[in-house]
C-alpha cells in the first residue's frame, strides 16, 4: 500500500543519505482516508471528497465510502493511478507571497503555492491554508493526517498575525474580543488583540487566536469598523516566520517536531525514534 521513497530536503538542507533517512511508520490496516493523506496526497478530509466523488477504487472496486478498512497488500488507486507510498514524516515552515493560492490546481488559473516552491521538495500537502492575499507563515508537511491533526483547534496552537487595517479603534473594543464573538450568526472564541502602532490612516494590531476559521482576522476586523489592508501570519503554534526570506522553506528538525507532538503522537507519525533520542539527551 506504501512505502517510503528516497527524497530531498528543501531550501538550504543537505540531500538524505541513506544513512539519516528517516523510518516511515509502521505498516498497518486504517480506514481508506487516513492511508490517502499518509501518503501525502491531500488531507483527510479531501480524501473523503474524492471517494464521495468515485476518485478512489481499492482492488479495482471504487469505493463509495470513507469507512472502508485498507490492508498493506491492497491496491489503491486515485483517479486510475496508483496510490504512492508514504514517505517519512516531515515538516516545512515556508514563507508565502501574496498573490498564491493555497491549493495544489486553481481553477481560475491562478498561481498556488505548490507551483512556487523551490526545487527539490517532495509531495507536500499545506496545514490548513492562507488566503491569496495573506503573506507570511504557511507549515507544508509529506503527510496529510498530520496536516489535519495540526489544523485542528483541539490542538491548542495559537496563530498570530501581523495586521494591518485601516480605521481606529480603542484597545477596550480589542478586550472585548477575549470573551469571544458571534458575527451574522458564526462563532468566533477567545481572540488576543492589541494595537502596536498608528501609521498615517492605518492601524497595526497583533491579532492572536486559536480556532483559524475562514477569514476570522478579516472578519473580526469589519466588525470593529477596520479594513484589513495587510496580513501578514507571524507564527503557528511553537514554529515562527522570524527571518525566513519570502518564497523560502526551511525544514523542521524531527526531533523538534517529535518533541511539540508528545511521545504518543510522535510514535504514531514514525517519529519515536527523534523523541527517544531527544529525552536521551536530557538526561
């Protein structure tokens, strides 16, 4: 059902030898979604999509569900083609422009972010997505589960951005926001907020949160009589954009993701090994 293929580290990072390839997890039966984003075609959810549209056939049978159970010897195919295997869990912080789109085909003809990147990455799938107008921070991994699992609000990881809105308001108004918020009926949480500078007609703000809904920073804005003109995510959780230049990927060392995921978490992505030896060292 999969594998892991010999690959290249992005921007700035030495090729793998064969000595430092990472080991991929463990083989085992899961429900056919979750095999579609471990192999780092798209996530969960969007595999979810396919089969429900009759892209994913197992054995030659498409499938009509995302229930089904897939074994390591099963033949998957997505759109006539083979499933390819999973490779060893990784994660990028890139540094996205304006102007992408967060998808892998845009079918206005726009330019994505996949098209963008450097030469030398493997198949990568964004967690969660920045609109084609927000710049800045953007965690690109091989593995779409883990894409879903970070892009969950459950995780806990607060976003931050770096906005700025034309307009004025009182740092009172951005108190408010930590009790939360409900807009034309949607429910924002618990938001940080704070005013960093005037320039001329424009405010910048620093706007923390955790839940990352669809245009929530944009939307908070209106609602508080701001036009939001710049935005610009500063950091995601533990990872920041500190000084990555713009258009520019810079790998995530695994036993720094291993250790921001918990032992539980690390062992199911493949990444025990970079925990066990992170908590050998400390010792």
């Amino acid at each position: 059902m999969g594998g892991k293929v010999g690959v290249k580290r992005g921007h700035g990072q030495a090729p793998r030898t064969g000595k430092d390839k990472a080991p991929a997890a463990k083989a085992e039966s899961m429900r056919i979604a979750k095999a579609i984003a471990h192999a780092g075609l798209c996530s969960r959810r969007d595999a979810e999509a396919w089969i429900a549209a009759g892209r994913v056939a197992v054995n030659g049978k498409v499938l009509a569900t995302p229930a089904h159970v897939v074994k390591p010897s099963d033949k998957i195919t997505v759109d006539g083609k083979p499933l390819p295997e999973a490779q060893s869990v990784r994660l990028w912080r890139y540094h996205k422009r304006r102007g992408l789109v967060t998808s892998h085909k845009d079918p206005q003809g726009r330019k994505t972010v996949f098209e963008s990147l450097p030469p030398g990455l493997p198949r990568v799938v964004s967690v969660g997505r920045l609109d084609i107008n927000t710049e800045g921070l953007l965690l690109l991994t091989t593995d779409g589960e883990l894409a879903r699992h970070l892009e969950l609000p459950s995780t806990g990881w607060l976003r931050r951005y770096r906005v700025r809105a034309h307009g004025r308001v009182a740092q009172e108004a951005l108190d408010r926001l930590r009790r939360g918020v409900t807009i034309d009926g949607v429910h924002y949480g618990p938001v940080e907020a704070r005013i960093d500078r005037e320039q001329g007609s424009n405010l910048w703000l620093t706007i923390s949160l955790r839940e990352g809904k669809n245009r929530e920073v944009k939307q908070l804005a209106e609602h508080l009589g701001l036009t939001v003109n710049r935005l610009i995510r500063v950091s995601f959780g533990p990872f920041a954009l500190g000084d990555l230049p713009e258009g520019a990927v810079d790998e995530v060392k695994r036993r720094v993701l291993a250790d921001q995921l918990g032992a539980k978490l690390a062992e199911e992505f493949g990444l025990f090994d970079a925990a066990k030896e992170r908590r050998g060292r400390r010792r």
